[in-house]
C-alpha cells in the first residue's frame, strides 16, 4: 500500500508539472472539456487535507498547485474567457 500511495503521489506531481509546463491550456479550456480544473485541484487539497484532520487553506493550495501565488498565475498567465467558452461553460453546467 505504502508503494501505491507514492506511485499516485508521483503521478499528481508528474500531473503537475505537465499542466505547469501547458500555462496555454486555460482553466475555463480544463472545465469543459474535462469538468475540473486547477482551481478544482486546490479545492480538493484544502477538502482532502480537512478529512485528515489537516488545516490547509485555500491560498496555501492554489500556491502548491499552481507554483506560484494565485494572483501572480493569473496576472501572467490568465485570460479573459471568450462569450463562446462561457457559453459552452454554462450549457455544460445546466446538465
């Protein structure tokens, strides 16, 4: 069990590295076509960790996931979502 927890571990921070190394790839991109996003990431640590009896807060997580501090991904990294992907977006979310 020990190996399969640090397998998935590897496989999160290989998952990681490739998103880091795709900045190109918008969080709104993510949400529609696979329904999460980086964000979801964060929000998950901040869930898991709160399970185990661990206080993670929210910006702690988007720092891990993201690399950098939140403010900063979106500032060098972000884009304003198209009327089209909000569209898309919102007609996936009414599903």
């Amino acid at each position: 069990m020990d190996k399969e927890i640090e397998i998935q571990a590897a496989v999160f921070r290989r998952l990681l590295k490739h998103l880091d190394g795709r900045k190109d790839v918008q969080n709104i991109e993510l949400m529609i076509l696979a329904g999460f996003c980086r964000n979801c990431f964060s929000k998950w640590t901040v869930s898991e960790a709160e399970k185990l009896g661990v206080e993670v807060d929210i910006d702690t997580a988007r720092q891990q996931i993201y690399g950098m501090p939140y403010s900063e991904w979106k500032e060098k990294h972000q884009l304003p979502a198209t009327d089209e992907q909000m569209e898309k977006f919102n007609s996936l979310n009414k599903k």
